[in-house]
C-alpha cells in the first residue's frame, strides 16, 4: 500500500503571505542575517562573510517523514558562497561553523558544498552526515 502523505503546515512556510506584519515566520523562528519576506526566507544577503539559519519551533513527532526543499542560490560573485544545509538534529542550532550551525550536533545534516576549501575540484557536491553528538566535523 501507498504510504499516507499530508502535509504540515506547522513544519512548512512557504509563499505568499509567508513573513507576518511583524515579520515573524509562524512555526518558525531564525537568525543572524537571514531575512523573511512575503515569498521567501533569504539565509543570506550577496554580502562578505554573512550566515543565517531558520529553524522550526516544534519537534517532528513523526516516525516516517519526508521534506521537499527548494532553494535558488543567487549572487554577483563569481567564487560564491561555502554553501548550505538542511538540519534534522535534536537541538537547534542557532550560530556555529559548521554551514550556519553548531559543530557535534545529534542527528542529520544534508550539507550543499558549493565551495572547495581543499583545492581538490570536488565541488559542488551533496553530503548526508549522521552525528550521535561526540564527532567534531
């Protein structure tokens, strides 16, 4: 059988009337430079050197799950941002070094490297890391 799939509000935002009057995101909650609007949540401005983050104020209570993400990277560089990542972690990160969020975090993240570090023309790329808390990435 065909697995129910429903969508939650509560763990979604998109647009139109996404950002409040008082530029709140309902369900969710994010920092540093990231900016809501009525379509989008920006992470960050074409500026040097910015980071921010959404984050979700409520835990998943669901077993299965799945997410569909859609994000367009723009810029007037050339060389680019370090890139992104998608969280699934017991606690929220609110600022760290590692793609916008704490190191040694306790669950998934999906990291979109758009930048190579090590010179060794392996980028862009996807990367799934599973964390149990203990491992500095």
């Amino acid at each position: 059988t065909r697995p129910l799939r429903r969508f939650e509000y509560k763990y979604s935002f998109k647009g139109p009337y996404l950002a409040q009057k008082d530029t709140t995101v309902p369900f969710f909650e994010y920092f540093g430079n990231a900016i809501a609007s009525e379509e989008s949540v920006r992470i960050t401005p074409s500026l040097k050197s910015q980071r921010g983050s959404i984050w979700t104020k409520n835990s998943v209570p669901f077993a299965n799950w799945e997410v569909e993400v859609v994000f367009r990277v723009t810029g007037r560089g050339r060389v680019g941002a370090d890139g992104l990542a998608f969280w699934y972690v017991e606690n929220k990160g609110k600022d760290g070094t590692v793609f916008g969020a704490p190191d040694y975090w306790k669950g998934l993240g999906v990291f979109f490297d758009s930048f190579d570090n090590d010179n060794k023309k392996t980028n862009p790329q996807i990367i799934g890391v599973v964390n149990d808390g203990t491992i500095s990435f």
